[in-house]
C-alpha cells in the first residue's frame, strides 16, 4: 500500500528530479517531510512542508541547527504556507533556499 503524496512533496519530487540529487533518507512526522539528499559530495536537506500557517525566522534559525547538525552544506524549504519578511530576508545567509511560496 502506498502512501499518497501531497502537492508540496510532488513539488519536491520534480525539483529533487531536476536537480539531478539523490534521496539518502527520508523521514515524515504529520505534516512535515524531511528529504537527506546527496549529489556527489555535497550534501541537502529538502524540507516539506505542508499546512502551516507561515514561517518565521524562529523557524529558519532551527533549520541552520538542522544544516550544521547534519554535516548538510544547505536546505531547501518547500511549502504551501508564507514566509515572513524576515525570514525570507536572512534565509539565503543561513544558507536556506526558500522554494515554493505559492500562497504569496
């Protein structure tokens, strides 16, 4: 039995496809899915989101904890919800690529 996906982890699929990147793990807890992906050397995390409200700055900082955590060089965050100003301002210094604001 398969799971269905929802419209953010479709999304991902096709950016992760495009991307030429290779999922290594995978880990889901409710509305929040957590691809560990590799291409070559370099390391990503692609982070799925689905049903919440926005994303804050709160948010981004953990996600940096989550990079440095995880030897990743980068994360790519992919949602249906909004961003706010501030976190979609210092995402990219952290190293967070803010895809998929489709709501915005």
């Amino acid at each position: 039995m398969s799971e269905s996906k929802t419209a953010v982890e479709k999304r991902a699929a096709l950016i992760i496809k495009y991307r030429k990147l290779k999922v290594q793990k995978k880990e889901k807890e409710r509305d929040k899915t957590t691809n560990f992906l590799s291409q070559g050397a370099s390391n990503c995390i692609f982070l799925c989101i689905a049903g919440q409200r926005n994303i804050g700055i709160s948010y981004i900082q953990e996600l940096k904890d989550l990079i440095k955590e995880k030897g990743a060089e980068k994360c790519v965050i992919i949602t249906d919800c909004k961003y706010t100003y501030s976190a979609r301002a210092n995402a990219p210094k952290m190293g967070i690529e803010c895809a998929g604001e489709f709501n915005n």
